[in-house]
C-alpha cells in the first residue's frame, strides 16, 4: 500500500508539470534578411542585418518572437560602386526609411497558429520609422532555423517616395507600394 502510495504521489506530481518556455536567441551574424523591391523599369534587392531577436518555444511549439533590425546595414547588392553609394544613401533618407532618426526597426509576434507540422501563421507588428502595423506570414521551423517570405506595404509606413498611390503622374518612375523580405534565422 504505501509502495502504491508513493506511486500515486510520483505520478500526479509528474501530471503537474509544465513545459516551460524556451527562448531561443538567433545568431544575428548568420541569420539574414534579403529584401527585393520592384519599379515599373526594373528592380532593385539586397540585405539588411538582424541586430538581434529570439523565437519562444512551448515545448516544440512556437509561441513568441521578437527581433530587432539594423536598418543602418540596409544596402542594395544588385549594384557597385557609385550606383550602390547613391542608392544606398537614397534608401536611408527620409525619403525611405531615415536611418538617422530610425536606426532600428522591430517586429514582435502577436499572434501565432498552427497551421501544419513545423509551420506556423503568425501575425506581427513591425514598427518601421516609427509606426507600427501588422503583417501576417508563414514561418518554417526546425531544430535550429527558421524561413519565411513575406511582402510590406511601405507606404503604411510613411515611406511614399515614387508611390504611384500618391502621385497618379508619375508614369514608368512608379515604385511599387510593397517590398518583399526573405528571412533565415539561425540559432
């Protein structure tokens, strides 16, 4: 009886406990951010850097993120020399993305669904130059990465430079309103 006893206590503290959180940080130096940009006469891509972040897991489920970008790191890598100096300076004016008054750029996971083995819907804020919207993605999961492909819709973010949505008479100079980001975390 008391053998059944300590088997009883043994189980039902067993029963009793939980998975705790597990916050996986990334590796900022080999995780990466690829971003493409479309005009009506081309397109334009290249990378920015993680400054740092982290994926929350529940066990093997993922339950948070935070991750902040170094938008100072933005550069294009479809152009050399002079053409990348002028783009680049171009791209971090306030023209786009003001680099000087916003150095960093967030996104914090809000809501998050299953929607197959290892994928995950999630629902973010990303806060770009000061303003905060959601965006809504799918993210890969494995033990030790994570990939998602998403597009951002510049002009939520006070970014309207080339916008035909703001100046109907801009013809072939046309930007488009999204840019497209390809993400790889490593942890």
């Amino acid at each position: 009886m008391k053998n059944l006893k300590s088997i009883a206590v043994a189980l039902v503290a067993f029963a009793t406990i939980t998975v705790s959180a597990q916050t996986k940080k990334i590796d900022a130096a080999k995780s990466s951010i690829n971003w493409l940009a479309t005009k009506v006469t081309g397109k334009h891509n290249g990378t920015v850097n993680f400054k740092d972040g982290a994926i929350v897991f529940k066990g093997k489920k993922v339950t948070g993120g935070t991750f902040t970008v170094d938008m100072t790191s933005l550069t294009a890598t479809d152009l050399t020399g002079e053409y990348q100096g002028k783009l680049n300076g171009h791209l971090k004016s306030e023209d786009f993305f003001g680099t000087e008054k916003n150095p960093t750029a967030v996104l914090v996971f809000k809501k998050i669904a299953v929607k197959s083995a290892n994928v995950y819907t999630v629902t973010a804020d990303l806060t770009i130059k000061g303003k905060t919207n959601p965006v809504t993605f799918d993210l890969t999961t494995t033990a030790d990465s994570a990939t998602t492909t998403f597009n951002v819709d510049r002009t939520k973010y006070d970014i309207r430079y080339g916008s035909k949505s703001f100046f109907e008479s801009i013809g072939d100079k046309a930007i488009s309103d999204e840019f497209e980001l390809t993400v790889a975390l490593k942890f």
